[in-house]
C-alpha cells in the first residue's frame, strides 16, 4: 500500500499512532491505516468484542486481518538515516558566527547565546554573562507547552463538573434569594397590617371624640333653648331684671366651647402621619441599594475593604538586611536595582539569594501593600518570610523553607505571563490571563494566608493556605538577581 507523505512534516508519517515510535515490521488494515506488527496484535488481544480499528475510523475488520507494508518500511529506514544527518548537520550550529567557538554562555542583558571569547569583548564587558546548560534550557522551553496543553486537557475532563456545581450554586442561590424575598414580602405584610390596625384605631377614637362632641354641643343647645322659654314666661320688665338679669352670669359660666377634637388626638394623629417620611426615606434607600447590587455595581463601604484586606502598609526597605552589594536601594529606600559592577578593588558581599527585606515586621492582624515589577529579567521575587529567615539564607533561595514568593528565576523560560509559585518544598507553574504590572501582597497573619493578585485587575494569581508562621515575626521580602529589572513599593 502506498503511504501518503506530508510536505511539512515527512518524518511524521514513519511514527505509530500507538507506541509514537518509529514503525517496526509496519503493517496495513483494511481500512488502510498502518501500525506496528506488534503494536496492533497486543490491541487486538486486550479486546474481546468487535474488532475495530485503533484510529477510531469505525471500520470493522474481519478476522483481524492485516498485510504486510514493505514500502512503508523502506520509508520509514529512509527518514531514520535522513534525521540522523540533519542531527549531525545541526552540531555544527551551536558555534559563534564570529569567533567559531561554542556557544555555551548566556548573556541576561542582550538576551543572547555568546561564546567565552564574545564575553571577554567590549559589546559583553560588564554585562551579566551566566553559564547554559543548553539542552536543559531547550527541555524548559520545550515543556511549556506541554504543561499548558496538559492544563488544557485537565480543563476539558473537568469542565462538565465544574459547570455543574456552579449550577447546583445557582440553584440554591435561586431557592435562597426566593426565600428572602418571601420572607421581606411577609415582613411588609406585617407592617402594613400594623399601619392599618393603627388606622382604624385612631378613626375610632376620632369618631368617639365626635360623638362625644355632638353629645356635649347638644346638651348647650338645649339648656339655652330652656333659657330661653324662661325669659318669655315673665311678665314685666322689673320681673325680667330681678329674676333673670341677676343670674345671667350664673348661666354663662355652665355654658362652654367645647373642642371638636382634643389636642392629645391630633398629636397622636400628627405622630403617625410623620412616619410615613420615615418610611419613604427608608423604601428610597432601599431601591436605590437594590437597583445597584442587581446591576453588579454596588460600591463597598470603606470598612469591609478594610475587613477584606486589612490594613494597607507602606514598605520601606530595610537596608540592613540586603544580602548583596549590587542591590542598589533609593533615597527613600522604596525602589532597588540590581548593578552589575566589577571593580576589581571593591569589597562586596556576594550571595545567590540577593534579597532585602521590609523594615516592617507582623505577628498578627491583615496587612497587604504593592510592588511595581518593572523590566524584563528573570530572576526576582517578592513575597513574604519569616524572622527567623534574617541572615540565615540558604544558597538558593528557591530551596529556602519559611517563604511564600511569585517571581521568576533564570532557568525560566522567558513568558512574560510565566511565573513561579513557590513555597517549600513545592514550585507552582503560573500561566497568567496578562502580565501583571503591579502584584499586590495580602498577609493574613491569624488566617494563615498569604495571597498575590494582579493591583490593577484585581485578578488572583494564587494563594497560599495553611501557612505555618510559627508564632514568628513575619516581614516583606524582595528578591533581585539580574539587571533590566526594577523594583517600587
């Protein structure tokens, strides 16, 4: 059988779709696809129903029957020899251009492969030269993407429970948010029933004091009509004079104005009118709350970002603890760089870790403050240590217990969304949505956290749980071993 050959990769179709190795004694089914003699006889004998094809095209075969491809061997010898020759050709590339010698060093400013003589030159003189390890640098590189198409499919597998727990969340918020409302909706019934109650409470009075009023107007009404029909009764004017004229005065004092309604009515009736500006203040806040937390926009009060967060801290860098001579820290003593200066004649402290630590110590509370990361290096990081740490560092700071850090270091591959999550003895890959320009740090002492998030996104970038502080002091710790980079709290 004939076997189609790629244009852009040749070598791909001498590989078996089952062992990903070369094809050893390749045969052909019936359906045309081709695996190794070995490799399809041990899938045939792990099944025990219908005979189908590996690469899952659905063909049925019949008697597990196959044919030997001669063809397809002599190909597959052919790309063997013509890969061994491109290997052998591209020995001879690892070479510099200008001075022929192995290119085994690493220039951190340029970015560049560079030979011993290249490092002795003007264009290398003072820059940071490292040695390379070039086939592990290729194997870094070459996992990226295999972690990230591992993470891809681990997504894939576990997205269908993923989506269903967030729904089984949304469900319950459903039933929760059907259950306040209802409970809100019974509560104003409530009240308004109350209101009603008071209502009818109140006319009732108001109605009695009437009753009492028109009782009391009545009683005037007759009395003067009795009055009355005396004057007429007498005969003469003298009579009227001395009998009635002397008590009109008596008369006049039982006779009184009485009020319609009683000044301790109205003022109850007053109190209950005025509630009702009360609860418009009260329905007006209400809405506009409401309206705002359903559109997302609700803007938090300042004290449950201070619950959330903590107290924000100004770092300063204690200058004490730097670790390294090359670290350059700023008036103000919130900025550092890394210096690469080799005087000969200059005393200086040398160490792997280069690190500097804030002069403020916590053994308790929340406290988070930020750290602009500027540049492109590869060897920095911030986070935070505990006091026991000071002066006692370990040759590799990536080995160091007692640190919860994100940065990079040089065996990285240069992303600029690639970070590493450390903390011992476990290193975490982070592939990131963005860089981050700025990284907020957010301790929670009592809680035992430490988290990053992007500052200007707010996106998390992990979390640290069960941290053990041990009851020490904990402090901000800063992390820098390479130029191109710049650190500001």
């Amino acid at each position: 059988m004939a076997v189609e050959r790629s244009r852009g990769r040749p070598w791909a179709e001498a590989i078996c779709t089952i062992c990903g190795k070369y094809f050893t004694d390749p045969v052909s089914l019936e359906c045309g696809h081709d695996f190794c003699r070995s490799c399809i006889t041990r899938c045939w004998e792990e099944l025990h129903a219908d005979i189908v094809c590996p690469r899952m095209c659905l063909y049925f075969i019949e008697g597990r029957n196959f044919e030997p491809n001669r063809e397809l061997a002599d190909f597959v010898e052919a790309t063997k020899q013509l890969v061994e020759r491109v290997r052998e050709e591209a020995k001879g590339w690892a070479n510099c251009a200008e001075h022929r010698k192995p290119l085994n060093l690493f220039c951190e400013d340029n970015q560049t492969a560079i030979c011993a003589l290249c490092k002795k030159s003007e264009a290398h003189r003072n820059h940071c030269v490292v040695g390379v390890d070039f086939p592990q640098q290729i194997s870094a590189y070459m996992k990226v993407p295999n972690e990230m198409r591992n993470n891809f499919t681990i997504y894939l597998i576990n997205s269908e429970k993923i989506t269903e727990e967030w729904l089984k969340r949304m469900e319950a918020e459903r039933k929760k948010t059907m259950a306040k409302f209802k409970h809100l909706r019974q509560f104003l019934n409530e009240q308004e029933n109350l209101r009603l109650a008071k209502l009818v409470e109140l006319e009732k009075e108001i109605m009695r004091k009437m009753e009492e009023y028109d009782g009391k107007v009545s009683d005037q009404k007759n009395f003067l009509l009795d009055v009355y029909e005396r004057m007429w009764d007498l005969n003469t004017d003298r009579e009227f004079l001395q009998d009635f004229g002397g008590g009109l005065c008596s008369y006049e004092k039982q006779l009184e104005n009485p009020l319609p309604l009683p000044i301790d009515v109205k003022d109850k009736v007053q109190k209950f009118c005025d509630r009702k500006l009360f609860l418009e203040e009260v329905q007006k806040e209400f809405n506009d709350e409401m309206a705002a937390l359903l559109k997302g926009r609700r803007k938090r009060r300042r004290t449950e970002v201070v619950e959330e967060r903590g107290n924000r801290v100004n770092v300063i860098l204690d200058e004490k603890t730097a670790t390294n001579d090359q670290l350059i820290l700023s008036a103000d003593r919130r900025t550092m760089r890394y210096v690469m200066d080799f005087r000969p004649n200059k005393p200086r402290r040398m160490f792997t870790t280069s690190c500097v630590l804030g002069s403020q110590a916590f053994t308790s509370g929340r406290h988070w403050w930020e750290v602009k990361v500027e540049g492109n290096g590869r060897c920095w990081a911030i986070g935070v240590a505990r006091g026991s740490l000071e002066g006692n560092y370990p040759h590799n700071i990536w080995d160091a217990a007692g640190i919860w850090v994100v940065g990079k270091q040089s065996v990285d591959p240069m992303s600029p969304r690639r970070l590493l999550a450390y903390s011992y003895p476990r290193t975490t890959v982070l592939i990131l949505t963005r860089k981050p320009e700025k990284i907020r740090v957010c301790l929670d002492y009592p809680g035992g956290q430490v988290a990053f998030f992007n500052a200007e996104t707010d996106e998390s970038i992990v979390v640290f749980r069960s941290c053990s502080f041990l009851g020490e002091k904990v402090r901000p710790l800063f992390w820098l071993f390479a130029g191109k980079v710049t650190m500001s709290c």
